[in-house]
C-alpha cells in the first residue's frame, strides 16, 4: 500500500465513529473541550485586547473581526469535542490543523514584541511558542492518533 493510498484511508476512517477512547484520550478530549469553550468566550468578551495582540500586523483583515470570529470557531470547537464524543477522530483532527493555523499569530507576538496575557519579555513569548505543538499533540491524542497497530 503506497503512503497516498494510507492517507487516504486515514482520511476516510475519520467520517466514521472512533474507535473507543482509552482513558487519556478521553482526558484530552474533554480538557481541549473545556479550555476550547473558555478560551472562546474569553475572545468574545474579557480578553479581546489580549487577543488582538496576537493577530499579525501583517494581517489584511481588522483585528477585531479576526478575534471575533476565531472566539465563535473555538466555542464550536469546544462544544463539538464535549459533545461528540462518537466524532472525536474527526474533531480532534480539524483541531489539531486549527492550532497549526493559528499559530503564525504566536510568533507574530514573539516577532513583533506585542504584550498580552503577561507575555512582557522576549522570553515568556519565546516558551509561550512550544505550547502549539503541545496543543497539537493533545488535540490528535484526543482524535485517537496515531491508532494502535497502525501501519507507518
């Protein structure tokens, strides 16, 4: 089986229901869940300066609208890990692409020195940038990836 033919299915398998969570995996799915639907709200209403801080300056779109609208995804987000439990394969991994979408406005913060959320030193902003793949290693742990006795 070539690698685009195991991509492909792996693509497919994540139409259907998960295969039961281990303990972890549900952990996972339940604590993105629950920081999703926190961090969603507090873009909507009590950190929106934080997170406009966070939008490159570089960005052809007003910051504003960008913290709004990515407030409303990660509330969806956070409901649909909390909720479906059956599609965890599929949210976990829409997840997962999500924070990697996200994260050039992490190191726009670090790159263009914009203070927020107690990140006031090149350093904090600096450690604050390996949490990305920390959250992208969860939101796949939550989706159940990589699946037991999978081929690599």
């Amino acid at each position: 089986m070539t690698r685009f033919t195991r991509l492909i299915e792996s693509v497919r398998s994540l139409a259907e229901p998960a295969p039961p969570a281990t303990r972890g995996q549900e952990v996972a799915r339940l604590g993105l869940g629950t920081f999703m639907s926190f961090a969603g709200v507090s873009h909507l209403t009590f950190a929106r300066k934080d997170f406009q801080a966070q939008v490159p300056d570089w960005f052809p779109m007003d910051k504003d609208v960008v913290v709004l609208a990515s407030g409303v995804v990660e509330v969806a987000f956070g409901a649909a890990m909390l909720t479906l439990p059956q599609r965890r394969a599929a949210v976990g991994v829409a997840l997962a692409a999500f924070y990697a979408a996200i994260f050039p406005g992490n190191i726009s913060q670090y790159a263009e020195r914009h203070d927020a959320f107690g990140l006031d030193t090149d350093t904090k902003r600096l450690v604050r940038l390996f949490g990305q793949p920390a959250l992208i290693a969860a939101a796949l742990s939550a989706a159940g990836l990589p699946r037991r006795g999978s081929r690599r």
